[in-house]
C-alpha cells in the first residue's frame, strides 16, 4: 500500500507536467508548496525529486533560510514583548536575501552551474535550530533543473491591510482569532508589515500547491502533527529536540499566522492581481486527520 503523503504523487505529477507545457520561458518552472506543520510537506517533495529525472528538481524550504540562531536571538532581544520573535517561526525570523539568492543562481545562466541549496538543523540548541554550515549545504547542477519548489508552512502567505487586520483582531474572540488575542494588535502588525517584504519571493512562482484541510477550524490538527514530525525528528538525532510541552508553546506561537494569513492562501490571494491569468495554477489537496486525500481541486 503506498504511504498518504505518496498517494498525492501522481496529481502532483500530472499538475507540474501541465505547467511545464505552460511556460512561456526557458527558465525552471518554479513552484511554491504550502501546508500545515507536519501535513507531509517534506515526504511529498523527497517522492517528487525520485519520481522525476535525476538532478531534473531542485527542492529547499522556507525552513532552511531562517535567521542564524545568533541574529535570532537578537531579534528576540530586540522585541522583547513580542512573545512571536521569540524563537523562529513567524514571517520576520527568515533571511529572505537568502531565499531569493538562492532562486535568482537557480535560474540564471552563466556563471558556475553548481549552486549550494541552504540547509537549517532544526535540532541545534536543544531544538531552537541554527542555519548549517555551508559546508554542509546540498548542491544542485542548475543546468539540469527545469523545476524548483520552494516548500513551507507559510509559503504564499499575504499581508493583509491594517484595516482588514484590526476588523479581525477586534472581532468578539472566537475560532478566528482566540489565538490573535493572546498578543498585542501592535506585535501583530509587526508581523503582518514584515510579511509584505516576502512578496519578492512568492512573485518568482508560476505555480503552487497547497495541503489543506477539510474544515474551517484545520489549524488545530496542526499539533498533532506537529508532535508526531518532533517524535521523529528526535528519534533520528538520539534524543535532541524538543519536548511535547515546548511543541505546543512552540506552535502557539504560529497561531495567529494560521488564524490571519491560511483562508487567503485557499482563496489565492497569492494571485489577487492577476487572478485571470493564473487561473488552474494552483493544486489543492484536500486531506483528513491521518493525511489521507478527501479530494483534489484545481484552481
């Protein structure tokens, strides 16, 4: 029987195939691929890069271009009441020079064909991580590569108005914001401002992918999840990582973001300007509490 997260291969497949024919350009097809903590993200594209010709596919997560856990740690410092900044997570702890670097030697001609994809050790200091040496970092030949993925849980998230933010924040507390409530509307903003700057990034897609849920209320399967990927993670690394209680501190803190940012990811608010033109370029994969498909939608 082929694993949940290997059920999604052949409509994630026959999606990228037709956006291939799709392009109007030489350069990779470049895909964003969005979905909850622990929703099979990484088991999807491991599949992917196998399934297709060899050295064809160049995957890397937001993930990997999170702060150092140095300027991290600056960064808590420096927002001391923002209880988000307090470790990575949230739209403000990534490099996204770096992410866009990485995108821009991907798909420029000339110059050295072999380009080092960033790499993030999400187990280091006891779980609060810290970016690898790039020693360590996996190349890629870029001149074998006609598709790029660019996968994580807030990939394609949109800032949303200051308007549109307030309305939602001041709502009478309910399943929409309960998780918004527990910070300022002020170190939520903080938030919402520094995510407008990640647009740079999410402009380079041509397409994306999201791993949804069947139910208004989905970020909540968020923990489950998100224990069983840390249980795993500390069985590879001998017992590093963090414990059950520091997970649900942990994911507290990308509430809000879920709360704010996920039903404008459903609605493609990624494409808002040109809902037209992008019309069939995003893949939905609608799943249950196990990960398992409900249905596929094409929008």
């Amino acid at each position: 029987m082929l694993s949940k997260e290997t059920d999604k291969l052949p409509g994630l497949l026959e999606f990228i195939n037709t956006q291939l024919l799709l392009r109007d350009t030489n350069r990779p097809l470049i895909i964003g691929l969005a979905g909850f903590q622990g929703s099979g993200k990484s088991t999807l594209v491991s599949s992917l890069i196998t399934a297709r010709p060899d050295g064809s596919t160049a995957v890397f997560s937001i993930d990997d271009c999170y702060l150092t856990y140095a300027e991290q740690q600056e960064l808590a410092r420096q927002n001391p009441q923002n209880k988000m900044l307090q470790h990575r997570g949230v739209p403000s702890t990534h490099d996204i020079d770096l992410c866009l670097q990485t995108i821009t030697q991907l798909t420029t001609s000339g110059g050295d064909d072999l380009v080092k994809l960033p790499k993030y050790d999400k187990s280091a200091y006891d779980g609060n991580g810290d970016r690898m040496d790039i020693s360590e970092w996996t190349s890629v030949d870029k001149s074998k590569i006609d598709l790029i993925v660019l996968e994580g849980w807030c990939v394609g998230f949109q800032a949303v108005t200051n308007q549109e933010l307030e309305h939602q924040y001041n709502l009478d507390s309910n399943d929409n914001n309960k998780f918004m409530k527990l910070h300022s509307l002020d170190d939520i903003k903080t938030i919402n401002e520094k995510l407008k700057s990640y647009h740079q990034i999410w402009s380079t897609f041509d397409a994306f992918v999201l791993l949804d849920v069947d139910n208004d209320n989905g970020a909540q399967i968020v923990y489950k999840w998100r224990m069983q990927q840390e249980h795993e993670l500390r069985k590879r690394t001998n017992g590093r990582g963090m414990t059950d209680d520091a997970v649900k501190e942990f994911v507290n803190g990308y509430m809000p973001c879920y709360e704010l940012y996920w039903n404008g990811l459903r609605s493609r608010a990624l494409w808002r300007d040109k809902m037209e033109k992008m019309k069939n370029r995003m893949l939905r994969f609608i799943m249950g509490d196990n990960r398992e498909i409900i249905r596929i939608e094409i929008l």
